[in-house]
C-alpha cells in the first residue's frame, strides 16, 4: 500500500480523485496527508475524507529556502512513498527535489513539454493550437521538464474559453493521475527508470 502526501494550492479535484479511488480496498494507495501553500479551498477535502492535512504558507516566509526546509520536514513527518503535486502552483524548492525524486509526481494541464509553466491552458488557447493534453511528471529540478509517466491529448474546440477547455482536461489528468498511482504502486511503471 503507497502511502501518498498530496500538496495542493487549489480546489483539488485531482485530490478528490485519488481520495475517492482510494475507498475502494483494493486500491494500492492511501492519502496520509494533504499539504498547502495557502489556505486552499481543496484542504476541506481533509475534513471531509478524514485525512489530516498542514499549510507552509509561502507569503510570510522567511525565503524561500526555509519555506522549503518547513514543507519538506512536514511531508516528511508523514513518511510517503510518494509525494502527489496536484495543482500545487508554486515551484517545489531544490532541497524537496533533492530530497524526494523521483519519488515526487505532478499533474499538468497540457501534452508536455508543450505549454510548460503556471498557464498551461491560457498558453494553449492563445497559441491557436487545435489539440492540447494532460501529462503526469516526475518532478526534477526544472520547470515541467522531467520525465513523463502518462499523457493523453485532448481536443480544443472552437470557442473555447480557458474555463471551458481546462474542464475538458481535467478528468483526463484525473484518470491520468489514479491509473499511474496504480502502475507505480504494482511496479508496471519504475519512476527510477523514466527518461527526461
Ligand atoms: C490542474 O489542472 C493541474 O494540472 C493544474 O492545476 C489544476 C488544479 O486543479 N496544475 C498546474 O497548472 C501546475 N502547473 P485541482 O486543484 O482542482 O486539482
């Protein structure tokens, strides 16, 4: 059973997905904690699913290294096999990355390394591009450069807006997302052995 830290910064709704899938016993992975940057609205999922959840506020920090030293000692406290960055919008400090690949996993909202960054929909819609995606990534120490676990495309239809297009992405990156979990938790994927 893959114990899983899951960080956030939003509504989590790829949190939910894994919270979900995990009802079901023979799912191979439990969510032990849920992290935030901020007060995210998706850390009301904890209190709904029973799962203890920590804010490292990044405004207010000290800096960012030490902001980095704190997040990294709690998710540690929990002790993951696996650390889930699941709409968590802030770039994850060396000394996590250090710390924690490959062993650490991110959801993005477009086929990488197409539209890396903060506005991966936005910078879709805006190039005029007739297909997009949703990728799952080891997290290394570029920005939405590291290996790909899974990706799938997904059609941008006339008329999109950046709302109406992230909707269409997101259940993908959720199925994405709770099969990988899957794959890496019964060896059919080896985060050790994925190439950047
Ligand atoms: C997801 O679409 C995720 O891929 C994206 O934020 C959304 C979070 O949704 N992450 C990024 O853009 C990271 N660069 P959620 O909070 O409802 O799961």
């Amino acid at each position: 059973m893959l114990k899983l830290v899951v960080l956030i910064s939003g509504g989590g709704t790829n949190l939910r997905a894994l919270l979900e899938a995990s009802e079901d016993a023979e799912y191979p992975a439990r969510v032990v904690a849920i992290g935030a940057d901020r007060e995210a609205d998706g850390l009301a999922l904890g209190e709904e699913f029973g799962i203890p959840a920590f804010t490292v506020p990044f405004r207010g920090a000290a800096d960012r290294d030490r902001w980095g030293e704190e997040l990294l000692a709690q998710v540690r406290f929990w002790e993951p096999d696996l650390v889930v960055l699941s709409g968590f919008m802030r770039i994850v400090p060396p000394v996590m990355v250090d710390a924690l690949s490959p062993r650490m996993i991110n959801t993005h909202p477009a086929y990488l390394p197409e539209f890396p960054g903060a506005h991966g929909v936005r910078d879709a819609l805006a190039a005029g591009v007739t297909q997009t995606g949703a990728s799952l990534i080891v997290v290394d120490d570029s920005v939405d450069g590291g290996p790909i676990i899974a990706q799938e495309r997904v059609p941008v239809h006339a008329g999109d807006t950046e709302q109406t297009l992230h909707e269409r992405i997101k259940p993908v990156e959720r199925r994405l997302l709770v099969q990988a979990v899957i794959d890496i938790a019964n060896g059919t994927v080896n985060l050790e052995d994925l190439d950047a």
